[in-house]
C-alpha cells in the first residue's frame, strides 16, 4: 500500500474517531417553552457536553423528576430540563429562594443535590417547586447556544 493510502486510511480513522468521540460526549438540543426566557426562547437549541458536573451559574440539562405529572405527555426518554445552576452542594441556597416551602429548612445545598431555576420564574418548574435536585440528574452543561 502506498504512504498516500495509509496516510489517507490513518486521517479517515481519526476523523471518525472523532465523530464517535463528539457523538458520546455532545449533545444538541431544542429548548421546548417558555422556562428560560428571555436567556433561551422556544425553539432555540443548545449544544451541550454531557457531565456530571457543573459551576454555579451555568446552563444544565436535568433529567425530569420522577414524580408523575411533573413533565408533559410524551417521550419521557427524551426529554431534558434546561434550567440555571444557583447553587450546588455545600453552598448557600440564595436568599430570594429559602421563602419557597420545597426548600424551606435548607440553609445550603445538601451534599448531592442541586438547587435550580428557570429564568423565566412564573412558566418554570424547577427547586421553587421540587427542591434541591439530585446530582444524578445532571446529564449535560450547555457550551453554545443558537
């Protein structure tokens, strides 16, 4: 085999290796209501690195709660909550969240969870409602959005 060939052979393997690696670790997806505006409208989509870790501060995508009636009819497989990072654990739970009864008795997140909220207060559910988040939930930080 000529060095053009196994050069040509060599640069197709790392580019699909690549695309394997971007494909596990990536994720594209299309915010679905109202909750972050006016951060993200609907229909915007975010492109994420999956993780289970995140700053306070940062876009996350959640798994939905268990509890039924929490999420919309549909493909609960695919379906992720994009919501803001206020604090993890060990930190304090901000000020202007501690009058919410789901997090009531928590002067700091407990080890393990999250707490989050959407941006948009009124049209969001999030730790106002369900309190802090378990950490399992985390599937991704948002990197770009569009």
């Amino acid at each position: 085999m000529s060095p053009v060939r196994i050069a040509a052979a060599l640069a197709a393997l790392l580019v699909l290796g690549g695309l394997v690696w971007a494909r596990r670790r990536l994720v594209l997806v299309r915010v679905d209501g109202p909750s972050m505006l006016p951060t993200l409208a609907d229909g915007a989509q975010v492109l994420a690195r999956r993780t289970r870790q995140a700053a306070t501060g940062r876009l996350v995508l959640l798994a939905p709660p268990a509890e039924p009636g929490a999420v919309r009819a549909g493909d609960p497989g695919r379906l992720w909550f994009v919501k803001r990072l206020v604090a993890a654990a060990g930190e304090a739970v901000p000020a202007e969240l501690a009058h919410y009864p789901a997090l009531a008795g928590h002067a700091t997140v407990p080890a393990g969870h999250l707490v989050v909220t959407g941006d948009n207060p009124a049209e969001s559910y999030d730790s106002r409602q369900e309190g802090p988040i378990p950490v399992t939930r985390l599937r991704a930080v948002v990197l770009l959005t569009r």
